[in-house]
C-alpha cells in the first residue's frame, strides 16, 4: 500500500519560503520512500510566507509603494486570491527585515503603510483584505495604519501626534477615518494582547531595539490607546489575545478598520484545505527556522503538530534548532542555516525514522 507523507512546514525565517522547504522536503522523502505519494502543502500563520502559503503559483502579485517603517518609500508586496479578495503580511510595509539593525527604532517605527495597503486594496475592488500580522518592526498599536485610512490622532492640545508608539503618552482624542468599502481580516501570529505585563511593549518593544525606559514609554503609551479605545466603545481590545500582534497592530486594526481579528494559523490552514489532507496521510512533516515551546502556541508548524497528534498521525518537526520539546520527533541542524540541501536530508532521515527504514 502506497504510503502519504503530508509535509506542511511553514518558512525558515530570512531564508525559505514554504514552498521552497517543502520542495526541499519533498526531495527527501521521495529519496526515502521512492514510491510514496507526496502531498506539499505550504503554511503559515500570517506571518513569513504568507502568500506563498495561501496564493497558487502564479497569482496576481503588485508590487505598490507605500510608507515604510521609519517615513521612506518601500516596495509593498499586495497579493490576490481572487478578483475581490486581496492579501498582504503586515511586514511588506513595516517589517524589522526593511531595517538595518542600527536602525531599529520603535519609538518612531510606523505601521502607516499598513492602512495605505488596506485602503489601495479597497480602491483596486476588494471587498476584502487579509492582513498578516507578523515580522514588524513596530510597537504603535495601529496608529500609524490608522493615519493611512484617514484618521488623524491629537494631544491634550490639539496638536497632531508624531508617529511611532513613543509619542502614545500624549494621546489625547482621534477623529477622522475614511469610509472604508472593504472588510478586513487581521490574521494574529500570537496570542499576545495589546496592554499589560505580557502585553505588546513588554513582550516585543526589546526585540525590536526598545531598551528599558522605551518599553515603559512604550507601555504607558498603548495604555492610552486602549483607554481611548474603550471610551469609544471597544473596552475588550485592551486584552483580546492578539492584540499586541505586529506591535499592537491587531488591536488597532480592529479598532481603525473594523477588523476581524483571528488566529492565523487556523485561518490558513482552513484556506489551504489542511484538515482533508491531514485525513489521508500516514506521516506530517512540518517545520519552521527555530521550533520551541512558543511554536506550539499560535505558530503555523505548532498547529500541524497539534492537530496531527490529535488525528493520531505520525509526525516529525524539521528545523535549523529545536529546543525544549521531549517526546516530538524533531530533526534540528543543531542551530545551523539550513539550505534546501540540508533540508532535504533531515526530511530524509525523518522519513526513515518514522517509517523504520534503515539509514542511508
């Protein structure tokens, strides 16, 4: 009986797209088991790889200028899934990959070219616009996507605020926002929500250059916006998990764009038709650049792990590091870049092992 290996892995940040690992894979299996049927289907969880997960080979792709993270013009990346159904991953615009490391900056780094993308979108005739939250070099709660459809924000005396999420202390009012035809969706890579000890600023603000006085600047800055927020009728933005996604984004998007904010993972999979494949495999091969604790919670490789233990199913993780996860049949290049070469032979070797073959 011909055997089905399903391999869903998600991209190996700043070097892989999901497709480009599981063609890797693939080789590898095919290496293995020579006979077995071989089902690629490439994820993510609204973060890296996005549209090569979700948009089939030769997709409408724009390239569009927009707003990048510190005030330049960048090249934004707008895919199609349809005539009326537009993507893009929120780091196209205000991506930490669009800096240099001396540049980080996340008390000025703006998501402005977020809204500029959503409402481009709309004016191109969508009727709705996926976002991928993920990957930003931001911690401004959507403001700056905010400024992009339309809305302008103040402090106490009426002045405008600058962009960034240093200047969120000041907040005082908002007004504006255009009529925005199109709904969005807001595909949350985290569980994280906007405010408190394990909120946005506290959780991402480091990662994104903030010393200790920037988060706390940081902190009481998106606690302004979700007082702001609740006072306009969405008290619950302050602690919806995803949330403080991409910075904050999720909360603002929701608030900014009416955005329905939803798990990523889940999302994609369900788009990718997961679930039916998932039925028919007898091994699932996922993977990511570095898969740990934190993968099992929100990431697209941890929602294969997940559901494939639930289904009962064989499955191995294939990744550059794996760390803390006893019990997971797991294959690391023991911290090293993988390239599709060393891709392949660890999905080799996962097969072997799974299956019992004998090493090559």
């Amino acid at each position: 009986m011909t055997q089905l290996v399903l391999i869903a892995p998600a991209a190996f940040k700043g070097t892989m797209g999901p497709r480009q690992v599981a063609d890797a894979l693939a080789i590898g299996t095919r290496r293995a088991l020579p006979d077995a049927a071989v089902l690629q289907c490439p994820v993510s969880d609204g973060g890296d790889g996005l549209l090569d997960a979700v948009l089939a080979p030769g997709s409408l792709r724009e390239r569009l200028s927009v707003t990048g993270p510190l005030g330049d013009r960048v090249s934004g990346e707008l895919g199609w899934v349809d005539a009326e159904t537009a993507i893009f991953a929120s780091a196209t615009a205000c991506g930490i990959a669009l800096l240099k490391p001396d540049q980080l900056d996340p008390l000025r780094a703006t998501t402005r070219g977020v809204g500029e993308l959503v409402w481009e979108a709309a004016e191109r005739g969508a009727k709705a616009v996926v976002v991928g939250l993920g990957g930003s070099a931001t911690v401004d709660g959507g403001t700056g996507a905010a400024r992009g459809l339309g809305w302008s924000l103040f402090d106490a005396a009426r002045s405008p605020l600058p962009e960034g999420g240093g200047s969120l202390a000041q907040l005082a009012d908002l007004s504006g926002g255009w009529s925005l035809s199109a709904s969005v969706v807001a595909l949350a890579d985290v569980t994280t929500p906007l405010v408190g000890p394990q909120g946005a600023a506290p959780v991402f603000g480091p990662q994104k250059g903030a010393g200790p006085e920037g988060v706390k600047l940081l902190s009481r800055g998106l606690d302004r916006l979700a007082a702001l927020m609740a006072r306009h009728g969405r008290p619950e933005l302050a602690t919806v998990p995803g949330g403080g996604a991409a910075g904050g984004l999720g909360a603002g998007l929701a608030f900014f764009a009416k955005a329905q904010l939803t798990p990523g993972a889940a999302w994609v999979l369900a788009r990718v038709g997961f679930d039916a494949a998932l039925a028919r495999a007898d091994l699932v091969i996922t993977g990511e650049g570095a898969f740990d604790r934190t993968s099992l919670v929100g990431k697209a490789s941890g929602e294969v792990v997940r559901r494939a233990q639930a289904a009962r199913k064989r499955v191995a993780v294939v990744a550059g590091r794996v760390e803390g996860l006893g019990g997971l049949h797991a294959l690391d290049g023991e911290g090293r870049v993988l390239d599709a070469a060393g891709i392949a032979t660890l999905g080799e070797r996962a097969v072997r092992e799974a299956f019992g073959l004998p090493a090559a």
